[in-house]
C-alpha cells in the first residue's frame, strides 16, 4: 500500500483536546451526571467522578479540541520539505470551521489521504464528532457513512506497525524510540495538557507539543518507506 501512495498526497495531522469545563464542578447538572455514568465504567477500585474528570479530554463527549496541527510534504527537485500548519485557541468552532474549510478546499481531495498516529481510533472519529456537536458539514474526507474500511482516505501509523495483530497498541513516543526518530515528548506529554490550557493558559506550548507531534508522524511514514528523515532545516512553519 505504501508504495502506492506519493508522499505529496498525504496530510499529517494530530489534535490536542482538553475537557470542555475548567474543572468536574463547573459543568452542567445535566453533564456532571452523565459524567458519572461514564466513570463508573472507567472507574478503578474507589476513584471517584471528580478524580477521573481530566479523563474527559478523551472523550468528544466531554472534551473539546484546542489544536489541529497538519503538515504536507513539498517536493522541489530532490529536496523534500516538510510544511506545517496549526488551528488553534478558544474558539472549537472556529479551529474546526478552518480546518474543514482547508479539507474542502483540496483540488485533489480523492487521492489525499489523511495520517495520524491512532487516528482511526481517536483524532478523526473526535473530528468528526466534535464538528456535528459545533454544526459544521462533515468535509469529504470525514464523511465516511457507508464506505468500506478500505474506501476511507486513512493512513493510521499505529495500525502499519500492528502487521495485522488486533491486540497490540503502541505509542507514538514508544515507536520513534525504537526507530531512531527524534522523541516528540521532550518536553511534555499529554497528561499535562489540560493544566496548560484551564490553569496557565500556555496555548503556544500545546501547539508547540501538537506540532512535534506532526513532524514524528511525518518522520515515521519516512522510515516505513525506508526513506531518509528529514533535517531539522527541512521543516518550515506556516503562520498565517
């Protein structure tokens, strides 16, 4: 599969979430109850609805993206870069307004394809979803009622490296370890999001984390395909 797809095709992304209120008490009565439904079925031994709250990033029932972070390959004559991008702030419906926007507005939108690490499982579906609950039109590439596995535009670098086993989950921090690729999570990790939005509302840091992230997913498709990563000289982010 990978050698039929050119790398100029394909948009790396990675989102980073957060749970929609500030803290367990500042949501609705309606939410906090609902809420306690869900964390008794995530629940271990005697943690409670409030313990498990900054859980609720995980879910695009509770949580709500803060940052879409994309990146595209560019090739000018042998010299590949890397061009990335993000959507962030306050505002969901406006990250997600953009970002789908810029989906819709790809000329060659039935050979691109989408790449995440896990995205199959978490940064599309929670796309998607979030982008019903904020009323903005699925773009293409999330629309996939009706398509079959192999008919959706998704590259998921987690499910390349399960080789066909159902069972086995890897991280991306994991991963580029063991293949020699410069560890995203230098710095911080997911777990440290949500208190740098709600608490110190350090944005630029979480779109910072969110890009790394993006360039990893990049540098690891390049060494599925047994290609040289790229140098740091090779990435350029976009501003505007």
């Amino acid at each position: 599969m990978l050698r039929q797809i050119s790398f100029e095709n394909i948009l790396f992304l990675d989102i980073e979430t957060v749970p929609q209120y500030t803290s367990y008490h500042e949501m609705p009565e309606n939410l906090q109850h609902l809420w306690d439904k869900k964390a008794s079925y995530i629940r271990k031994e005697d943690q409670t609805p409030e313990e498990l709250y900054p859980r609720a990033a995980i879910y695009a029932e509770f949580g709500r993206i803060v940052c879409i972070s994309m990146g595209v390959f560019d090739l000018k004559g042998e010299i590949r870069t890397l061009r990335i991008k993000s959507f962030f702030g306050d505002d969901e419906y406006q990250i997600l307004f953009e970002f789908g926007h810029l989906l819709d507005g790809l000329s060659n939108k039935k050979m691109m394809m989408l790449c995440a690490h896990n995205g199959k499982e978490f940064d599309f579906p929670y796309i998607a979803r979030r982008m019903l609950v904020n009323k903005i039109p699925l773009p293409y590439f999330l629309d996939i009622s009706g398509k079959k596995p192999w008919e959706t535009n998704f590259i998921d670098t987690m499910e390349l490296w399960k080789f066909g086993d159902h069972k086995h989950y890897i991280s991306l921090e994991l991963l580029t370890t063991i293949l020699n690729i410069p560890n995203p999570k230098d710095e911080i990790d997911g777990s440290m999001i949500a208190d740098l939005y709600w608490k110190k509302n350090a944005i630029e840091s979480i779109v910072k984390y969110c890009e790394k992230d993006v360039i990893a997913i990049a540098q690891l498709l390049l060494r599925y395909k047994g290609e040289p990563l790229l140098s740091p000289e090779g990435i350029i982010r976009i501003k505007d």
